[in-house]
C-alpha cells in the first residue's frame, strides 16, 4: 500500500525533539522525504539515525538553522528543494518556552523578544519561503503530486484560553501564530496552498516536563485535562501527518486541537 505521503517532500522544524522528531519519523515512514531542521544538529541527527534504522531506504537530510534568523530559514527550504526537487510539506513547529517568561511586571523585555523572534516571527518566515517554494511545485498525477502544498505551524492550546501559571510572551506568541495562520489560509487558498495550526495541549515532551519539574506542578495541570493524562508527541505527529497529506484536502485556517479535551472542558471528572 502506497504511504499517504507517498512523493511527497517534507521539511519538519524542531526536528531533534518532541512532536518534530515523531513527526519526522512519521512523515518518512508514510513515504516523504524528509529534511530534518533543528537547531540541535546533533538531535536531529539523531532522529534522522533513528529512521534509517526504521527504513533504510528513507530519504532524508540533516541542517542546522535557527529559525529565529530568516537567512537560516529560507536556506533550509532552498536546501529542500535542491536535494529533493520540490516541497509539499512545511512543518513550522520549532518553539522555546523561556524559563524566565512570566507575567506582564516581571517578564523582560530580552526574553518577550527572544520568544517573538523564534516562536512567531520564525513561523512568519518558515510560512514566506514555503510559499515562495509551494508555488513552482509541477503538478504529477501518476504521483499524486499538486500544486501548492499544506503548511502547518505550531500553536498551543494557550493561545485559546488563559492560565493563571503565566506565560506572557510565549502565549502572546502563540496567539500570534494563530491569527497569522488563519490569514494565510484565506490569502493563499486559491493558490492550492493549505495553511493549518496545530494546537497542541500539554505533552510529555521535554519542553514542558522540564518546566513541570515536580509533582505538584504536573498535578495542577492534570487536573484540568479531562483524559487525565498528558499527550504523547506521538499523537500530534498523527495530527500533523493528517494535515500535511490530501485527506485533510479541504481543510484549511483551521486550529486543529489536540488536547485531550482540555480546551472543551469546564468541569472534568473525578
Ligand atoms: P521540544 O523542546 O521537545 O522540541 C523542540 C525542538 O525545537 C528541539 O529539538 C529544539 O532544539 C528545537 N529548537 C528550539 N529552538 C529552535 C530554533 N530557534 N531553531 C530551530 N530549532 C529550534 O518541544 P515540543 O514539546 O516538541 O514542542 C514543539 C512545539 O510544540 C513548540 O512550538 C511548542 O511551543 C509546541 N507546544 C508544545 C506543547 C507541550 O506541552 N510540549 C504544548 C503546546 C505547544
């Protein structure tokens, strides 16, 4: 059976942790090509070892950029399309949670920029080179394969409700990468190009384990989150694999939640 990503060429950010290596592991087991982004390189190096071991026969490919810096950005989409002819996929997941962003009196002014520069401003630039990309991408039936392509940034759950444990800049940030999305899907609708969020709730990734550093902390959370459980970044990898290949077709602006009920929830069980 053919993948659903079958011809397809991804470039997944963040590509050394969390949601992006599950995506990067799941994006070539479905057939893409896949180039790995992080500012890590050992991680993503790692990952893409990861999936060689899984299938030898994968195409992937390995950069270091830091998507805070636009230069980074557009040279790994170049480098996407040089390697692998095209690009289908862009996968603008790479985040930072600062350990010193809090609330509106304490925040600095270093950390709201830091968190704007790679958490929106470095989706705004992922979203310019994909399109720049998307619109030379020849169309081939025999491969399933179309103009334009599907775009997915990465938001949060924070972006929807509010939080009494504050995170001014990331959340502003994220609420940001919202708004953009959502104007970029109806800009660019008509050009074949699909732009979705994925709006992830609270994981057991690194990102925030590493914050949630005691039990206490955690249980604060969970109890707010009707499966009682924190995600895996497994299951937003399905989400994303779900936006980034043709059966999410007509799907476009969305904020895709994936969040164990927690944004649809007002009293949870016991
Ligand atoms: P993670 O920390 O496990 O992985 C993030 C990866 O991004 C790392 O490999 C890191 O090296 C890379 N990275 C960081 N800054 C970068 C930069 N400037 N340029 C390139 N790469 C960079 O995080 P995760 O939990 O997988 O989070 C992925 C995305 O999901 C982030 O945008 C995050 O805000 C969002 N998110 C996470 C959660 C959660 O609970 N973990 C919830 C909602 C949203």
């Amino acid at each position: 059976m053919p993948g659903r990503l079958e011809h397809k060429v991804a470039l997944v950010t963040g590509a050394g942790s969390g949601i992006g290596l599950e995506s990067a592991i799941l994006f070539a087991q479905e057939g893409a090509s896949v180039l790995l982004v992080d500012i890590n390189v050992d991680a993503a190096e790692k990952t893409a070892g990861l999936i060689k071991q899984k299938l030898p026969s994968a195409k992937t490919k390995v950069t270091k950029a830091d998507v805070g810096k636009e230069a980074d950005i557009k040279a790994a989409v170049d480098l996407a399309v040089k390697e692998f002819g095209r690009l289908d996929v862009m996968f603008n997941n790479a985040g930072i949670m600062h350990p010193q962003d809090d609330d509106a009196l304490t925040t600095e002014e270093k950390i709201w920029d830091l968190t704007m520069q790679i958490n929106l401003k470095g989706v705004w630039w992922g979203c310019k080179y994909a399109i720049l990309a998307m619109r030379n991408n020849a169309t081939d039936a025999s491969k399933g394969l179309h103009t334009g392509g599907s775009i997915i940034n990465t938001a949060s759950f924070v972006a929807i409700m509010g939080a009494a444990t504050p995170q001014l800049a990331y959340t502003a940030s994220k609420g940001g990468v919202l708004a953009m999305t959502r104007e970029l899907a109806a800009v660019h609708a008509r050009e074949g190009i699909r732009v979705n969020s994925l709006c992830p709730g609270p994981l057991k990734t690194p990102l925030l384990m590493d914050f949630l550093n005691t039990p206490e902390k955690k249980e604060r959370r969970l109890v707010h989150v009707p499966m009682g459980r924190f995600g895996e970044a497994v299951e937003l990898a399905q989400a994303a694999l779900f936006l980034a290949s043709d059966e999410s077709s007509f799907v476009t602006g969305t904020d895709f939640k994936v969040d164990g009920g927690l944004t649809s929830a007002y009293v949870t069980p016991l």
